[in-house]
C-alpha cells in the first residue's frame, strides 16, 4: 500500500499523521499549509494549482490509497459569496487530485453529517433525502457524487464517512458548541445556547474520529457510513458536564432559533465497516477540558 | 397568485437551443422582455431574425468565462426571471475527468458566478435531468426517487440544483427546477436517438437498434407548456417533467421507419444495455395541471418533416 493524506496539516490530518507514524504506517502527506509537520514525504503544496500537482507527479504516480482530507470548511450559507471558493478547493481540487493519481484502487473520502440538512426523522440514516443547507455541506454532497461516478468508472473501491461534529480539537472550530462551552465556562462567561437547549446530537469524539480511519486503513470496506458518537447529549447535559469537570455553577444564556435534534444512526458503520465508538459521552468531555486546560 | 409575465424581465440561458428558442418565442407572445444569454452570436439558428429585428437582446458571454461574465453584468441588471438551460450534453468522453471538470466549469460555477450578478430575481426556473436519478431505484420514478447519478453530466446537474437551492432559501427567490425526460421534436440538433434514427431513416442507411431500452419522450411543446405553467406558478417546487408513458426504442423505430417508408436495415445491437426509464408525473399533474397533449405519432411526424426541410435546406447551401 501507499497511502497519500491530504489536508494533513488540518485539525484531523495532524493527528492522524502523527498517530500513522507512531504506528509505522508508511504514508505520504500533503496540505497547502505546513503546521510543523516534519516528515520528508510531506508536500506543501495547493490541490487547486495543477502545475503544483505536476511537480510531484512521479510520486503520486505511485499512490494507490488516497485518503481525502483536505477541504475548505466553515463557508457560511452565501453561495453568491463563498460558492466559488468553495467550488474550487472542494469540488475541483478533488478532481486535480483525480487527475494525478491514475493508479488509485482504494479512496475514503470525509464527508459530513450536514449534508443531510434537517432531518425528516431520527435517527438519520445514509439513504436520509441529502438537502444541505450551508455552501459546505453542498460542496461535499457534490464531491461525493463525482467521486462515485469516477470510482465506478474506473473501478476504484469508494469509502465515504459522513462524520458527526468531531469534538476534542481545541483549535479551529469556532462555531462549535462544545469548544465554545468550554472556554467561555473556563472565563466564567455564560454560554449562550440557541433554542431551548434540548437539542441533541451524537457528537464525535476526535479519537473515534481517527480509530474510524484507522480500521478502515485495516480493512478498506467501501460503501457510505455515518461515523457519529454512543451518547447524545442535550446542550444543557454538556453545559453541566463541562461545569461539573471545571468546577463551576456558569449558567447559559438562552437565545431564541430554530433547533432540531440531529442523531446519525451508525449501526452500518458498526456492520459493515466493523467501526464502533469507544468513548462516551461524559469521558470525551473530560479530556476536551484537560486538554484545553493544558 | 400567480406570476405575470407581461413586462418581465426574462434572462434565458442557453437560449439559442430547442427549448431556448421554443421558450423564447412563447414569452414574447406574452408580452415579455426576454435577453438570451449564448456562448456564440454567430450561430442564433432560430432566434436570429428576432435579435436582428430587436425583439430580443443577445448577450453573448460564455458561462465558463469568469471575466465576461463580469463584463456582461451591468447588462443583466434589470433581470426579474431567470430561465436556466445552459447545459452541454455532448461530450466525446461523457465519464473522463475532462467532461467532469467541464461540468463543474459550466454547470457550477458558471451558475454561481451568473448569480453574483443578478440581484432582483423573483424566480428562477432550472432545467434539470432524469440523469439525477442515474439508474432509478424504481420506475415510474417519482421526484423522492434517490438521487445516484452514474454520469458526471447528471452530477453537474445535481450540483446545480442544490446550489440553486441554497440560493434560494437564502435570498427567499422562489425556485423551480424541473427534471425533465427525453425531449423530442422540431429543432432537436442532438445525437439523441431520434434524430439519428431520423437521419439514417431518410437515407435508407442502416439502423443501430438497441432492442432492451425504453425511455419517457416528450415533445417539446409539451415541454414548453409544463415550463409556462411552472413560471406562472413561480413557488419553491422540484417535478419530474416527462409524459408518464413508456416508448420502447424498437417502437420508435418502427414509427419512423413507417413515417419516412424507408428502406434502412436493422441491426440489432447484441451488448445492449438495459435501460428501462419511464416517469410518474402525478406530482407536476396535481400541482402544474400538467398532462402531455401531443401523441407520439403527431410528434414524430412533426420532427421527421423538420429534419427533412434542414436536410434540403442544407442541399441547397442555404
């Protein structure tokens, strides 16, 4: 096998990389930012740029495992604003990276849960009516069409995970309630919570996130899986779940907006692909505050 | 409530096509403006005598061309309806990564960019495919038929749609995409079935047959009329736009071989694929009061005399 990452400077692809080497999983990684990453098979480069992608042709020539990170995130719900970017780095990026590696057979491909938009009913299955309702969640769906049809053409095995919100990465995730619980409960600031705080989710721990890859670098089942989190807790449970780690009594401020549960059912994933979360619920938080107290 | 079209502003892309041209000259009937976006101002075909007699604006601008569409913009200020049509079908490799990128070029971008430039619409109207559905789960398909495409044309057009979509819940411009069949009759230029069986037909050449295929045809003024019912509408819908009947290719055949009395053999493909599609229009019944009105034998009839005066047109250097 060679594997190539991408996005691997990114929140996941740093500490899946660091975990494939601890693991002495050979691999070659690749992201348009370098965050320290020391490794001699890492590239800097940018999937938009065909001409940077050519450079390095002979050693993509060799690739036949792609794992596809790489992505823009967080583009808001403005396509006249953010579509293009968004388009390019998302959707055409994939295809440059199509175009240089002509001897893949095995993709896994990370995809969200929001490309499902509300759900009709819950929990959300795979086959769930995909109608996102953000730029980002768009440009996945899309890419994983494109990713299908150039898999079926050319015989390559497709794996897609439609990740729940990962939790457990302190950085980049600003719109995130967990992080933002976290460190607005660490300042002694009220939480705000949009909606009445009942609203549900099986978040997903940034360990799980990773063992998901994990087993499927083992394995390489393809198909369409949902990776979600066991537990699904309300806002308020992880309000007082972070309040009781820290030691504080910080109550939220509510603000009125639309809320809806969202719980990925993740019974196929555990079948077919042989993925079962690990951490529950109340453990994932405790080491998010850990973490994020140093 | 229903949308008036006299004095609109109607912006058609892909207007130089058979539902572009049919559409166009519908609309100015009612007493609409309509400018037609083309990539080409030399070849109008049908539209040509009514930009040459300003009945319509031609804009030319190229929907992969990021600059022109910006230079073009200020042109499509006024613009109340967008009837989207632009699409290309005709790629020599439909599944290469070129044809993906095209696709992605034209069908996404292309629209995301022309919505940057148009910022008072009341409605837009996007011609989509059965492609979305690739093979259906399920026939007569119904618009909660899941959505595979198997070709990247049909991936352009799921993509499109939901990027419509997002637009349209956001900038609350009321939406209609409409995943129309087979289309057929006059002024059809594709290398579609008909057509070719046509052509081969009226020079007695020999015919490819592919004896397991059957499809949903509909004639294009059927196809007009579902698209004027819709923008009349003008409300957040998705139809299957189709005539509900299922035409098998050796039936098609059969009729023209009968209407031209042509003399062309069968071949019979032995490796055909089996595709089978037909679609359950109950939706576009119930809400557009849609129902197709032309027969296959009058259609047919209308399109093989088309294809037979472009034949002798062309005879005569015209």
């Amino acid at each position: 096998m060679k594997l190539l990452v991408t996005g691997a400077s990114g929140n996941i692809g740093t500490i899946l990389c660091n975990k494939l080497q601890k693991n002495n999983i050979p691999f070659i990684g690749l992201d348009v930012a370098n965050q320290g990453f020391t490794n001699d098979d890492f590239f800097q480069l940018d999937i938009t740029n065909k001409s940077e992608l050519n450079e390095k042709k002979s050693v993509f020539n060799e690739v036949d495992t792609l794992i596809h990170l790489a992505s823009k995130i967080d583009v808001g719900v403005d396509v006249t604003n953010t579509g293009i970017e968004s388009v390019n780095v998302n959707v055409k990026g994939t295809l440059n990276l199509l175009e240089y590696l002509p001897n893949l057979k095995n993709i896994l491909f990370t995809s969200t849960y929001t490309v499902y938009g509300i759900p009709k009913q819950n929990p959300v299955t795979e086959n769930h009516i995909q109608e996102p309702h953000t730029v980002y969640g768009i440009s996945k769906i899309v890419t994983e069409k494109y990713l299908r049809v150039y898999a079926q053409e050319k015989g390559i095995d497709l794996t897609v995970f439609r990740y729940m919100g990962i939790y457990g990465l302190m950085s980049h995730y600003a719109k995130q309630a967990i992080p933002i619980f976290i460190k607005l409960i660490a300042a002694e600031k009220n939480p705000i919570i949009y909606g009445n705080g009942l609203q549900r989710r099986n978040h997903l721990f940034i360990d799980d996130a990773i063992d998901a890859i994990l087993v499927w670098i083992n394995n390489k089942n393809p198909g369409i899986f949902n990776i979600g989190g066991i537990d699904s807790p309300t806002n308020l449970d992880l309000i007082s779940m972070i309040n009781e780690k820290m030691n504080k009594k910080i109550k939220p401020i509510f603000k009125e907006s639309q809320q809806y549960d969202f719980i990925a059912d993740i019974s196929r994933a555990a079948s077919v692909l042989h993925f079962q979360p690990k951490t529950r619920i109340k453990d994932g938080i405790s080491k998010t505050v850990e973490k994020f107290l140093g | 409530m229903t949308f008036k079209i006299a004095e609109k502003n109607f912006l058609i892309t892909g207007g130089t096509g058979q539902i572009g041209s049919f559409l166009t000259e519908k609309l100015l009937e009612n007493k609409a403006n309509v400018t037609i976006l083309g990539h080409n101002s030399n070849n109008l075909k049908e539209i040509k005598d009514l930009v040459d007699t300003k009945k319509i604006k031609f804009v030319e601008c190229d929907l992969t061309n990021e600059n022109r569409i910006k230079t073009v913009g200020p042109l499509l200020q006024n613009v109340d309806f967008l009837v989207h049509l632009s699409s290309e079908f005709r790629f020599p490799e439909p599944n290469s990564l070129s044809s993906a990128r095209h696709t992605v070029e034209l069908d996404i971008k292309g629209t995301i960019l022309l919505l940057q430039q148009l910022k008072q619409l009341q409605g837009i109207l996007f011609t989509s495919s059965a492609a979305v559905y690739g093979k259906p789960s399920y026939i007569p398909t119904d618009e909660l038929c899941s959505i595979r495409p198997i070709s990247f044309y049909g991936c352009g057009k799921f993509a499109t749609e939901k990027y419509l979509k997002l637009h349209s819940n956001n900038k609350n411009v009321p939406l209609t995409i409409l995943r129309i069949s087979n289309v057929y009759g006059q002024r059809d230029r594709s290398n579609q079935m008909i057509p070719i069986f046509t052509r081969k037909a009226l020079h007695n050449e020999p015919i490819k047959l592919n004896e397991n295929g059957s499809r949903d045809l509909i004639h294009i003024s059927d196809v007009i009329e579902a698209i004027m019912s819709a923008i009349k509408l003008n409300q957040n819908n998705l139809f299957n736009i189709g005539t509900g009947m299922k035409f098998s290719n050796h039936f098609i055949l059969k009729k023209i071989i009968e209407i031209t009395k042509s003399q062309s053999k069968i071949l019979r493909l032995e490796k055909s694929e089996d595709y089978n599609f037909v679609y359950d229009i109950s939706k576009a019944t119930a809400k557009l009061g849609f129902n197709s009105k032309v027969s296959i034998e009058k259609g047919l009839v209308d399109e093989i005399l088309w294809h037979k005066e472009e034949i002798q047109k062309l005879a005569n250097g015209v």
